[in-house]
C-alpha cells in the first residue's frame, strides 16, 4: 500500500502584464506568467492509495476553478503621454480561495460518524421504543398538573419572584422532556404501517445475495460572509471589491450489512412479524442496553458529551447482522467566492470579478468508535441547563 499524488493544471490564465508610464520617465512593465498552480484557471488534485485492488481505501479530491473569474483588462490615458494600462491581468488579492468563511458547527470524527451511520442503519434499530414509551407514561399524572397550573402561573408572571422563574423552569423542561417526546412518539406510532412496508423491504434486501447496502446522509451546515478589499493598485489606481463567499460541508456515509445467520423462515409472513417487533423494540426479552440506558435519569446529557447511546444501538443484534468491513465516510467541502467590482473605474479597466470555487472532497473508512467531546452548546441546550439551574435556585 503506497500514497500517490497526482497533479494536473487543466487550464492556465496564461502572462498577464501592467504597464505604468509617467512621463518622460520609462514606462514601468510587470509581466506576470501566471501558469503557476496557485493562478490556475483550472487545477485538480488527487491523493489516493495504490496496492489495494478492490478494495476501499482513503482518498483525498481537491479543484480549484477559476474559469468563472475575469482578470483585469483596460487602458486609462491620463495625458501628457502618462497611462495605465492591465492585460490579463491577475490582481494582487488574487490569493488561494479557503474554506474559512466564518464559524460552522464542528464536524464529528470520521470514527463518531461512523458510529452514527451503523446506528441509525442498523437492521435491528427500533422507530419507537414500546418500553421506554410506557416507562415514560408513569410521569403523564405530574404533567397534566403542571398544565393546570400554567394559567395562574401566567398570570403571576408580573412577580417575577424565584418561586415564578423555577415554575417557568419547570415547564419549559416539562415540554422538552415530557410533552415534546410524547407528541413525538404518538407521531411515530401513526405512522406504524409504513414503518413496518420499509422496514420488511430492508429485511429483505438483507436476506438477499448481496446484502443491505445504506447510504445516510450524516451533516451538512453553510456559512456566509462578506468583506471589502482593495484588489489591485500596483498602477496607482484602487481596484475595490466586495467579495461574497459561502462555505458549505456535507457528509455521508455508505455501509452494507450481511446477516450473521439467516432464519429458517424468511418468508412475508414471518419477516412482517419481525418488522413489526422491530419497529417498536420488542424483538427480544424485557429491554436491552439501549432502552436501559434510555430510562436512566440524565443520560441525555451524557450523550451531549459523547456518543454512548449510538454505541449501543450501533452494536444491536436482534436480526444477527454484521457490516461488512469498516464504513465509507465521505466529506465534501465547497467554498464558492463572488467579487463584485465597487470602484469608479469598472468603465476603464474591466474584469477582477466573477465566482471562484474550492472543492474538497475527502473519503474515509471507520468501524465506528465509542468518544467523547466537549460540545458547543446550542440554543436548545443552553435553555435546558438555564431551566435545570432556575428550577433548583432558592426559593
């Protein structure tokens, strides 16, 4: 197995020259070749492994294209034999397009994502969990009463004591962690039938000579932004611009489960049943490890932390099931950067505006791995812990 790099320039800007003349003094002449990888029109790169027939490995996919980009042309006379003057012209701003483009949500391991994609794969994932769903009922009883009691408590907000904010705390986490689920799984539960149709269309891909093959999308998040530079003003002249760019991440994954042992009866009949006890988590004896570890109090916020939960449901095995080698993570990252001309001289010189593009794409292979993180909180995050903090002030 050997890492190899392969290069190409598909197409080039090719020389591009200024000219300053004041006169009577000889005329100042830059000529730029431009050929150079970093002023390619059109430049693509390939980093992959060799000696591995068949088989999965890394690869790393980066295109830079600027063929939508125009370099800077035109001729100012300023009299007295003095002018300016650009042809084909690169301007000085014309750096390397990067993926920074402000702040976006960071990016789980390729190992977390991978755990994440056999989880939400896995034939033995359940749709609503019937056991956690009635353990859950037990707390129905308080939440009505707290709904009783969200009347007087509106009217009383004007106080604005500790004994308000904690009830206002109370409901805001009823909803989050009583109401919100429950409409959620009652929604599923609607849903059984279809639920049901897919999964039986899964069992039995699953059974087939080729196995359960899933693609998953995993992430995707944008930012924007916006910035003023000078281009160009190698003649004495400002070339301004105003530069849009726009960064986009998505990730999927690609995995293929082949079962472990295949039942006597694979049949309609038989599989719908299975499908049916799967869908709702009953295919095994009381509760396994993940609806345990559901029932137990504040394991939502381990899992903000780490991924323990999808570890357990990932390595579920009521259909003996088993991917076939690591999973397929794949990343692509675009970068799309618009100039757009501000200065008064766009009559004159024309060109240093139009799109450049940055494109990585990136693949990658992972078994899975169990991790823990410190997460950026996110609005919802953050008014839970200030909820559970108001809820256990003083009175």
């Amino acid at each position: 197995m050997v890492n190899r790099t392969r290069e190409r320039i598909f197409s080039s800007f090719g020389p591009g020259v200024s000219v300053r003349q004041i006169a009577p003094n000889p005329p100042l002449i830059t000529t730029q070749p431009q050929d150079a990888v970093l002023d390619a029109k059109h430049w693509k790169r390939n980093i992959d492994v060799v000696g591995l027939p068949k088989q999965d490995h890394p690869l790393t996919i980066t295109e830079r294209d600027n063929r939508g980009f125009l370099p800077l042309t035109g001729f100012q006379d300023q009299g007295g034999g003095s002018y300016r003057s650009y042809d084909n012209y690169l301007p000085s701003a014309f750096l390397p397009v990067a993926h920074n483009y402000g702040y976006l949500p960071p990016l789980p391991s390729v190992g977390t994502r991978a755990t994440t994609l056999r989880a939400r794969t896995n034939p033995s994932r359940e749709e609503v969990s019937i056991p956690n769903f009635l353990y859950e009922m037990k707390d129905l009883p308080q939440m009505l009463r707290n709904m009783k009691n969200l009347a007087p408590l509106l009217r009383n907000l004007r106080h604005r004591n500790d004994a308000a904010m904690s009830a206002i705390a109370s409901q805001h986490l009823g909803y989050e962690f009583g109401w919100k689920p429950l409409v959620s799984d009652i929604s599923q539960l609607l849903q059984f039938q279809s639920q049901v149709d897919r999964r039986i269309v899964e069992l039995n891909r699953l059974y087939s000579g080729t196995g359960l093959k899933r693609r998953l999308n995993l992430f995707d998040a944008s930012i924007s932004g916006v910035g003023s530079v000078v281009a160009d003003s190698s003649l004495g002249a400002f070339i301004n611009v105003r530069k849009h760019g726009v960064t986009r991440v998505r990730s999927w994954g690609t995995i293929r489960w082949r079962p472990t042992k295949v039942p006597k009866d694979i049949g309609h009949q038989s599989l719908g049943r299975t499908a049916r006890r799967l869908v709702h988590g009953i295919n095994h004896l009381g509760v396994d490890a993940t609806q345990a570890w559901n029932m137990i109090p504040f394991s939502w916020l381990g899992d903000w932390f780490g991924n323990f939960g999808e570890w357990l449901a990932a390595n579920r095995n009521d259909v003996p099931a088993a991917p076939v080698g690591p999973c397929n993570i794949m990343t692509l990252t675009e970068t799309y950067e618009w100039w757009e001309r501000t200065d008064g001289l766009q009559q004159v010189f024309v060109g240093a505006s139009g799109m450049r593009v940055l494109r990585t794409k990136e693949r990658a292979q992972s078994s899975g791995t169990l991790s823990v993180h410190l997460p950026l909180a996110t609005a919802r995050q953050f008014s839970i812990l200030a909820a559970l903090n108001l809820q256990r002030k003083k009175r």
